[in-house]
C-alpha cells in the first residue's frame, strides 16, 4: 500500500449503512446480493438527509452493496448536484462460506475466538483475510487524502472500524474495541503526514455500543 500525503487538508467522513435486514435477522450477510434496509434503515437513511446536509460534503463514494447506496439514496436525491461513485475498495469484507449464517451459529465456531483475539491471524474460509481487507480499504482511503476536499465514504461496520483504528495508530487486533452502529458517522482530517481523528460513531441518538462482534454489530434501532 502506497500512503499519500499532500499540503491540503482534506476531511474523510465515514458512514456506515444504516440498520439492515441481516442485522434484524443476525446474520453475517458479507456480500451476499439482495441485503436491504430494514425498515429501520429507511427511516434512518430519511434522517441522514438533514445530518449531512451541514457537513458541505463534495464527494461521495459508496460500497457497491445495495444497503450502502440504499442509505445514501435519499440524500443524493435531495443534493443531485453531489458526484457519487461506486468504490470497491470500500466494500464490506469477504466472509467466503460464512457469509449469509446467523451470527450465534458461527459464535460456536473454533475460528471465533481467533477472530475475537487476533484477527491478523484470520481468514475466512474461501474468504478474505483482515489483513487484505485493510490494505484495500487503506489505499482507498489513501487515495483521497491531500486532494483538498470534504469526502463522505458509505462502507461497513468491521471496514470503518479497521480504518479508524489504524489512524488512531493501534494495532489490527485492536480493532474491535470500537463501536461503529448502523448510520453512525465518524470523521477523519488529514494536514500532511498529520491525521487528526474527529468523532467516531454519531448517531441521531444515545444507544448502547456492543460492537465487539463479527461485521460490527447490529446496533440499537
């Protein structure tokens, strides 16, 4: 991964999507196509139209799963103007043959307590590794630092989570100390080499973070 620095400041908001079907059912979608808002989600995804309509955001860049772009529908509706592009490298991880099961199955899996302790150490099982998924992300992201302008990024819990935790300089095991909920926002801002983290995981109201789990967490509707 190649990091890019530059003399412009830039801000990098990091969106996750809002409460979907596969968090009302518990399940670890991954890629699986077909995953939608739940009806949560769409009334979260109405909401965000007001909260990021103060963030003067220029560009938009969105996992190519239908619940990334289904979360950000609404506001690019209300803002036409707004360039979006689907960006693969921040796509939600690949849980190979994982994917689509209910999270307390895979809970009583022996790579569980691998995940929970050292995810470095982890791939999926015809999956991806957390270390390949942070390099794509990193380079994504990388990508837009020192352009000078205000970027939203629509991604998923464990991605933004991986992201934030390697600007607050932790180690990838440690990710997973942090709590990402559906339709949070967190901020990044980028000088130069300097990188200042600005809030993690605002949402439109208090809820209970218990996001130590696979995929982030399903949050509190």
């Amino acid at each position: 991964m190649t990091l890019r620095s530059g003399s412009k400041s830039t801000t990098i908001f990091l969106l996750r999507h809002a409460h979907s079907e596969a968090n009302l059912r518990g399940t670890l979608s991954g890629r699986k196509a077909g995953v939608n808002l739940s009806d949560v989600g769409k009334k979260q995804a109405a909401e965000l139209i007001e909260r990021l309509g103060t963030l003067k955001i220029q560009e938009i860049h969105y996992s190519p799963l239908e619940r990334c772009f289904q979360t950000i529908e609404p506001f690019l509706r209300a803002n036409p103007k707004i360039p979006a592009v689907s960006e693969p490298a921040f796509v939600e991880m690949d849980y190979g043959k994982w994917s689509g099961l209910k999270l307390s199955l895979l809970s009583k899996k022996k790579l569980w307590s691998t995940i929970q302790q050292s995810p470095s150490r982890v791939r999926f099982p015809e999956g991806e590794s957390f270390t390949e998924m942070s390099a794509r992300v990193l380079e994504g992201l990388e990508k837009l630092r020192g352009d000078g302008k205000v970027h939203l990024v629509v991604s998923h819990g464990d991605v933004i989570r991986v992201a934030l935790n390697h600007y607050l300089g932790s180690q990838l095991d440690n990710f997973q100390r942090l709590s990402v909920d559906p339709a949070s926002i967190s901020a990044l801002s980028f000088h130069g080499d300097s990188v200042r983290i600005n809030f993690i995981n605002s949402t439109v109201s208090a809820s209970t973070h218990n996001n130590s789990t696979l995929g982030g967490g399903s949050g509190k509707p």
